[in-house]
C-alpha cells in the first residue's frame, strides 16, 4: 500500500513539474513574439534583439556597421517610395476635385 502513495507522489510530482515547465516555455514565447513585432514596427529585421545567437555574434564593430548601412537604407528608400506615393495620391485627388467641379458647374448650368 505504501508503494502506491510513493508512485502517487512521484508522478504527481512529474506532472507538476511539466505543466510548470510548459507555462515557462509559453510565456517565454509569447515574450519574444512580443518582442519581434515591436522590433518589426520599429523598422527593425526581426531577431535583432531578440535572437540570443545574435547577440554573441555581435562582439564586432563591423557587424554595427552594416546594421546602421542597412537600416538607413531602409529609411531613405522607404521615404522616398512614401514620398512619391502621396504625391501620386495628391495629383489622383486634384484631377478629381476638377472633374466634380466641372460636372457639378455643368449639372448648374443645365437646370
């Protein structure tokens, strides 16, 4: 009988533990997806602070470097795409502002 409650202890003991260990590992995920997206809404490739590898690798100056090239030229040619965009939007609403003012003059006219 006391063998029962010893192999009782011991798997529930078991249980425990890995239903701890599972809760860990969900919130240590949950954190780093957390981390990613706010890295990818900063303009940031995902992993630059959140991959642990990275940081080891990242001892080098030179590695710095190439980051700061990259994300300025990111920025700029972001930018730019941004920039041409809106002026493209700015021409497609002043063509129509002008075709509705001249619909609208003509709709006057006729009554």
């Amino acid at each position: 009988m006391e063998t029962i409650w010893i192999l009782t202890v011991i798997f529930s003991f078991i249980i425990v533990v890995s239903t701890l260990d599972h809760r860990y590992n969900l919130r240590k995920k949950k954190i780093e997806a957390a981390l990613r997206m706010r890295e990818m809404e900063m303009g940031y490739p995902p992993g630059t602070y959140s991959n642990l590898t990275y940081r080891k690798l990242k001892k080098g100056a030179a590695s710095e470097a190439s980051f700061t090239e990259w994300r300025q030229g990111t920025n700029r040619a972001e930018l730019r795409k941004g920039i041409d965009e809106l002026q493209g939007r700015l021409a497609n609403l002043e063509t129509i502002m002008k075709s509705r003012k001249n619909s609208f003059e003509g709709f006057v006219n006729k009554e």
